[in-house]
C-alpha cells in the first residue's frame, strides 16, 4: 500500500511521525509552562528583582528546563534515566532562595545551588541503592499524594489564579474552566488514535479560543518581551559559598530527590521500564548535573514534573520521541523570549482545568500501583491511612507546626515529602526490608 509520507525526518521518522511527536511535545510544554515560570516569577518578585532581571530569570529558566530535560532523555553509562520525564525548577525551593537571597545575597543562592548540584551528583550512588525502601505501597501512597495535593493549585487557577481576588469564580472563569474540562473528556472519550493523545492541548486550545471571544486574552506578555536573548553564565555576579545557605539547599535537594523517586516509579509503571539502582543512580547524576548548571547560569533547581507523569498517562503515548521535541522547543524559546511568551497568554482558568484533569490522572495512577498491595495485612491499610492523612493535612494547614524550628517547618510544611517519610518509615517498622520480588508484592 502507497503511503504518502515518505520523507524521513532527523530520527527517521516519517514527517507525518515527526509532525505528531512535535504536537505532543507541544502538548507536554504547555502543561509545564506555567509551573516552570511560577519559580522565577515568585523568586524574583519575592527579592525585588527589576524588569530586565525577571525578563532573563524567565529566559534562562525555560531554556535550562529543556537543558535538564535533554540530560535526562539522553542515556548513557554515566547520566540519563531514559524515561519520558520533563524536568522543571523545584517549587519548595522558592522560600529558601528567597530567604537566602534576602539575608546573604543573591550570591549566595547561586552558590547554595551549585554546592547542592555537587551533592546530589556525589550521593547519586548511594541514594540509588534505596530502592527496597520504595516499594509499591510506598511509592503508590506517594504518587497518590502528589495528585491530590496537586489539585487544589489547579482549582485555583480554574477560579482565576488568585482566591482573594473580586473577580475570583466569577462566570467567566468557571466558563472557561469547565470548557476546557469538557473538551478534553470529550476528546479523550470519543476521539481516536493521535487526536485522542492530544486530548489536553485541545482543551487548552479550545479554552484559549474562547477566553480570546470573551476578551480574556491578554497579550501584553509578548509586547513586552524581546525578540532575542542569550544565556550568559553569572548574569547575577560572582557565586559565593556560605556554609549554612549550602546546608539549606542540600535538604531541599534531598526533598527533591524523594519527589524524584516517585516520579520515575510512576513513569516506569506506565511505560513498563524497570527502574533499578543503575537507572535510578544515572537519573539523579542527571538531576545534579542540571542543578549544577542551573547555578552557574543564574537559575534555580530542578526535579521531575509530575503533571508530564499524568499527560503520559492520559495521552498513552509512551516514548521519549515527543519529549525531545518538548525540550528543543523549551530551549528555543529560552533564547526567543517574545515566541516563549505566547504561551503566558493562556488565561489561568483554562490552564485550571487542564492542570485539574492531569493532576487527577496522576492520583489515578498512584491508586493503579496501590491496587498491588496485599490489603488482607491490616498493617498495610495503616501505612497507606496515616501517610496519606499527614501528606494532605499537614499540606493543607502547615501553620500546625509554626512554633516548631525553621528545620523541621521546612519538611513538615511538604505534603509530598512527610507523606514520603510516613510511608518508608512506618514501612520499615512494620514490614522491614524485603526482597525485591516480595517488594514488587508489597
């Protein structure tokens, strides 16, 4: 039978192949854009940073995100885990940059940054032989968390971003919210075959068209960008080292490290790759690796996205192929502000509905590896009760702990990591090491 894409693309692919892994990595940025921009955006706001220093913080930070990412898809025997996982600046290391920004400097951040990357690259072999701590009923309650935990933040962006505001959940938000929800239940329902997989950038493509009929669009963003800008290494001034500042950074890489963990199980269950030491350890030098480049040309840590773990899920399209393109473009529009731009015009509720159902997708998942667990042991119910109950609610009112020390509000304020803590620890308590065939069971 004659087919009419002939022509191979770079990866010999066909360029009807090449275009649909384009449009899917499309899809992937957009679902990691808003978060990926949220971390500078905050860290420079919060130390009052001028228009010219946000414009590079927000280049540099979407250029080093497809930088990371590629680092992770790209394999070989030192870094890479090989999954199809998008890496974006870490979000609980907002308040202890700008606290270190605040008090030593933004010197000191990016020298906190560094030393941290140098960690995390030096502690990746150790770190990988953990993996018994991390068995289905661990990494099914944590993956769980992370979804639900997740789902608030995109509620609020469904109501308009901020639930302060006059106009919060007014009619045209909940409108465009709930298209946009719609349009992706629609597609995902009774699409077939590759516009199926596309379900999420229909929607917010959809909602976009709409929220530009109601006036909604707002495209003072790309007015005001550049058309170029280049990366340029110690923008912010020479890095400096203080000892307390490195030790800050370094539990938030360990934080990271964890939120990590899940996300590669998750993606390994999806995909059915098997995540061992070796894979593990590659991903974490990987991570390092970014971390460390991410001091050095001004931009923050970086951790697996887990609403690409959900986009992987729901599309069903499994490979690396449409995350390569995803980081080319992440790149490409790191030096092409103006175009990068084009993508904050999506307006909050639309980007609320589409986080919601992928946020959804990653509980989804999490439940999926739970349903593995021998529930006929009592204890196991305990483990998943108690872990699930201290990630959501200490999450929600992290004020419970505010007399305790900055140390212990640090971890006790991050849903995902106590819920990660509870697990392994009440784990190890009431189960202890197992091997890995009766982990696979556990």
């Amino acid at each position: 039978m004659e087919r009419n894409e002939t022509a191979k693309g770079p990866v010999g692919q066909t360029e009807t192949e090449n275009g649909k892994s384009a449009i899917l990595g499309l899809q992937h940025l957009l679902a990691m854009y808003a978060g990926a921009v949220a971390v500078p955006l905050l860290i420079g706001t919060g130390l009052n940073f001028n228009s010219e220093q946000m414009t590079y913080l927000i280049s540099i930070d979407i250029f080093m995100c497809g930088i990371a990412t590629l680092l992770q898809l790209t394999v070989n025997k030192f870094f890479g885990i090989g999954l199809p996982v998008v890496l974006g600046c870490a979000i609980q290391a907002v308040a202890p940059l700008i606290m270190i920004g605040s008090d030593k400097g933004v010197g000191a951040i990016y020298g906190s940054i560094i030393a941290s990357g140098i960690f995390v690259v030096l502690v990746s072999g150790i770190f990988s032989k953990i993996k018994k701590l991390f068995p289905p009923l661990v990494t099914g309650t944590v993956i769980t968390v992370i979804g639900l935990t997740l789902i608030p933040v995109a509620v609020e962006k469904m109501g308009g971003g901020v639930a302060t505001d006059p106009s919060f959940g007014n009619g045209t938000n909940l409108l465009l919210a709930f298209v946009t929800i719609g349009l992706i239940i629609i597609i995902q329902v009774w699409a077939k075959g590759f516009i199926k997989s596309i379900a999420v950038l229909v929607g917010l493509v959809g909602g976009t068209i709409l929220a530009a009929v109601l006036g909604q669009v707002d495209l003072a963003p790309v007015g005001q960008a550049t058309w170029f800008h280049f990366p340029q290494p110690f923008y912010f001034g020479t890095p400096t080292f203080d000892i307390s500042s490195i030790l800050l950074m370094i539990i938030i890489s360990i934080v990271s490290m964890v939120e990590s963990t899940g996300v590669y199980f998750a993606l390994g269950d999806i995909t059915g790759k098997h995540i061992g030491e070796e894979e593990l350890k590659k991903g974490y030098r990987a991570e390092g690796l970014a971390v460390i480049l991410g001091g050095i040309f001004n931009t923050f840590p970086y951790t697996g996205f887990s609403q690409n773990v959900g986009l992987v899920q729901l599309s069903g399209i499994k490979t690396r192929r449409p995350i390569y393109y995803s980081a080319f473009f992440l790149v490409a529009l790191g030096l092409l502000p103006k175009v990068g731009a084009i993508a904050q015009i999506i307006p909050e509720p639309v980007l609320g509905g589409g986080m919601l159902v992928m946020f959804g997708m990653v509980a989804v998942q999490g439940m999926k590896m739970l349903s593995k667990v021998d529930y006929n042991n009592d204890k196991n119910l305990l483990i998943i009760a108690v872990s699930i109950g201290f990630g959501l609610g200490f999450n929600m009112i992290p004020t419970l702990f505010q007399q305790m020390p900055e140390t212990v509000r640090m971890f006790t304020g991050n849903g995902i990591v106590m819920s990660s803590l509870t697990a392994i620890i009440l784990n190890l308590l009431f189960n202890g090491l197992k091997s890995e065939e009766q982990t696979d069971r556990l």
